[in-house]
C-alpha cells in the first residue's frame, strides 16, 4: 500500500560536509516558503519548465521518480504540487504560528501543535467551490523527512467518495479486504510514497509525552549557531503530491519575487541530485534493486501478530529468531486505542484505531516502518469492550458513511515492521474550524 526508500540526502561516509551544507540550505529554504503571507501550496509544471532552486529540483526528482517516460500523459496539465510542514511551526512567520492565533502556546493540543490530523489529499479550492463535497485526489501522495524528528506519518487505505464525501466502508461478506495501514517513522531523507486516495496524519500521541520536546533542545554558543540548530531540531517534512492530467484550482509557481532568496539548483556533480541515488526504481517490486542502491542499510524487521487471547512476537534481527509467548493480560496493554478527530469535512468526525504502541516506538528509535493490517470485520451489535480494529465515527451515535469500519467483531489485528527499503503513503486536510481561521496547514 505504500514504499519508503532511502535517498541521497542521507548522511555517508563519503560528502558529509557537502550533504549537511546542502541540508541546512533547504532547511533555510522550508523555513521561508512555509511563510503564512505565502501561498499554501506551489506547482512545479514538467512541461519543460526549468526549475529556479533546489525546492523545485527536488519536487521534479520527485515526479520523474514515480512516473516513468515511457508513461504517457499531458505534460500541460501534468505536474507536482509541493509545500513543506515545520513542527514546531516557526515563531510569528511560520503558516500555522500566523494563521492559528486560537492555540495558544500552553494549550493542550498536540494534534495540531506537534502532529498532522487526519485528513485526505485533495484539490483544495475545488471542494470549497463545490460545497465541500467534491474529493479529487492526486495520483501519489509523497513525504520526504528532512529530519529526524517528530511524528511519525500513518497511512490507511479509508477513502471517501469523491462526489459526496461519505466514508467508503468495506462490505461485510466473506472476502473482506478489511483496513490495513503503514506507519513511517521520521529519518532524514527517507522518502515516504502512497496512493493518493488514502487518509493519513502525524499523530503526536504516538510519541511519549515529553519526547518531542526533548528531540527539540539544543545548546548553542553564538545567535547564527542558534538560528542553524533550531532549524535542525524541528520536524520538518517535503511533501509533493502527484497530478497527472489535472491541475488542482489556484496552485502557482512560487512567486518570482522570492525566487532569490531561495537556494540555487545543485550542479554538483560528485552529488547528481538532491534524492534517490544512482536513480533508484521505484518499483515496489523490485527489492533488491532498491535495496542495493541504498545508502543506509534497511532497518531490522519484526512480526507481530495479534489475537484475541494472546499474542506471538516474531523479531528478527541478524537471522536470529526470538519466539514470545505473551497472555491475554499483556496483549491488552500491547494494543491501545486511540481516537482523533478528523480534519475537514464539516463534521464532528472521529477515528479510533487499535494499534501496537510498543512496537511504533521501538522502530521510531531508528526512524523504521510498522504495517498493520485489521481482518475479519463483522456486523453485529457492538459490544461494551470493542476488539482491535478501526472505528470511523460521524457525531456521537451515528456512523459515518453507513457504518463503522470494523464496527462489531474485528478478532484479529496483524503488524509486521517492514524493512525501511519500502514503503508507501497518502497526504492533507485540516479541521475545518481551524481551517475557517487559518489557511490549511496539513500534511
């Protein structure tokens, strides 16, 4: 459903100096294009149109990565919408500090201070033009981690119809696809790509309380080491989304009159480009070509299943197995429930997701993957304890869509850690009180 990659802005044994100077540039140049008196999002066209500095460059890589020239499609009308997201937001000229006045600097949502909501890819200006039921989604959805920091992403396959904007919940006969999900932990320059249909979010709640903070300090001597070191110690992610045939409403190239305060394209050529070394495929099938071309190893993979009365850990680590045998008990304590509103849609809408908490930290060490995937849905009348599973909410009482997701009998919730050399996600929406205050500053 998604595929990660490592890619040339990661740190080797070979051009480190260059890399951190590069890295410190664009992380200058996310700073000012994450300006609130900007526009939200920009277009970069591949109509032949030469890209102006290194933001650019990198949102074509992007594009020509995912799309292969032999694909046919309207180059016109093709193209790649990119933005950035800092958190924390910068202070007074960052897009959500601006445009968020309503959260104050102690209030207690993390969601929205530290994370992404939960939101779906979309044209916009288009679903405000049409009453905010019309979802038309870009073809790719992509992440790339600039830092080490923050949130980790969460991707899964919920859509919506894109002509009401209802919940499209599985059916309940006997070949259930069920929910599945993938779960991107942040290492700077990995590359996070998945279908362009599915909700996704950064929820800071993943994180233990303090940990962001902690991940945020640094000690500095001089005012420009400070200035260089805070934007190092920030959660701050590229996100290009993927339009073929179609361009979103009002989304332009950056303005002209900042192109000069940004970075100029890379030329060097001991570097190549910005991501994705050697040109590394982006097939997903083609493993070990990606994994071969890879700067960083890929991260340790682990298995763990779920069920209703115990739960079997499979960790792998240097072809060792390790078997555990946990009770009911501990399972209980493995899986947890979290619930988070949903952005947009104008709606009280909420999500709650049975997830392995332990296993998400413990590849957020590393900056590694977690796939989930949620079988056997039921319908039946929901019982006082719901099993593991997704529940989609519209209100108090009532289902959105028709139905919860999961609603009644999930009895099994299976996670397996992936290796870091692939991966897939999904990208933005924000609460649409917020949004009425505020431009939408999601991922």
């Amino acid at each position: 459903m998604a595929s990660s990659s490592s890619s040339c802005l990661e740190d080797s044994n070979e051009g480190i100096n260059k890399r951190r100077k590069i890295l410190d540039d664009l992380l200058f140049d996310c700073e000012l294009s994450d300006c609130g008196l900007l526009p939200r999002t920009f277009w970069m066209p591949v109509d032949g149109t030469k890209p102006r500095f290194g933001l650019e460059q990198m949102a074509l890589e992007i594009f020509h990565h995912h799309i292969p020239p032999t694909f046919s499609y309207d180059k016109s009308t093709s193209g790649a919408e990119w933005w950035v997201q800092i958190r924390p937001s910068p202070a007074k000229t960052g897009r959500y500090s601006m445009l968020s006045p309503s959260i104050e600097e102690d209030d207690d949502d993390d969601m929205a201070k530290s994370g992404i909501s939960f939101h779906w890819d979309k044209d916009e200006d288009l679903r405000l033009m049409m009453g905010g039921s019309m979802y038309i989604h870009p073809h790719i959805s992509t992440v790339t981690y600039l830092t080490d920091l923050g949130a980790p992403t969460m991707v899964l396959t919920a859509r919506v119809n894109n002509f009401t904007g209802e919940w499209m919940v599985p059916s309940s006969g006997e070949k259930e696809e069920g929910i599945e999900g993938y779960i991107s932990c942040p290492k700077q320059g990995k590359h996070l790509s998945f279908d362009g249909r599915y909700l996704h979010a950064a929820p800071s709640n993943f994180m233990k309380d303090g940990y962001f903070e902690e991940q945020c300090q640094f000690s500095s001597s001089s005012s420009e080491n400070t200035k260089l070191l805070q934007r190092r110690h920030r959660r701050v992610t590229f996100l290009v989304n993927l339009w073929l045939n179609y361009k979103p409403f009002n989304v332009e190239l950056f303005p002209d009159t900042m192109v000069d305060k940004m970075t100029p394209v890379c030329e060097d050529d001991d570097l190549g480009c910005y991501l994705f070394c050697n040109g590394a495929s982006s097939d997903d099938d083609d493993e070990k070509t990606n994994e071969a071309k890879s700067i960083v190893p890929p991260c340790p993979s682990q298995n763990v299943t779920f069920r209703k009365n115990k739960t079997t850990a499979l960790m792998c680590n240097n072809n060792k197995e390790e078997h555990q045998k946990q009770d009911e008990t501990q399972h209980l304590d493995d899986a947890i429930q979290y619930t988070w509103p949903l952005g947009g849609c104008d709606s009280n809408e909420t999500i709650r997701v049975h997830v392995p908490i332990h296993v998400i930290r413990n590849e957020m060490i590393h900056g590694g993957n977690v796939n989930l995937a949620w079988h056997t849905f039921q319908q039946c009348t929901k019982s006082v304890e719901e099993p593991p599973g997704v529940y989609l909410d519209k209100g108090s009482d009532e289902k959105a869509g028709g139905g919860g997701v999961g609603e009644g009998s999930t009895t099994e919730i299976i996670v397996e850690a992936k290796e870091q050399e692939e991966v897939d996600e999904t990208t933005k929406d924000d609460d649409e009180s917020l949004r009425n205050k505020r431009q939408r500053v999601d991922e």
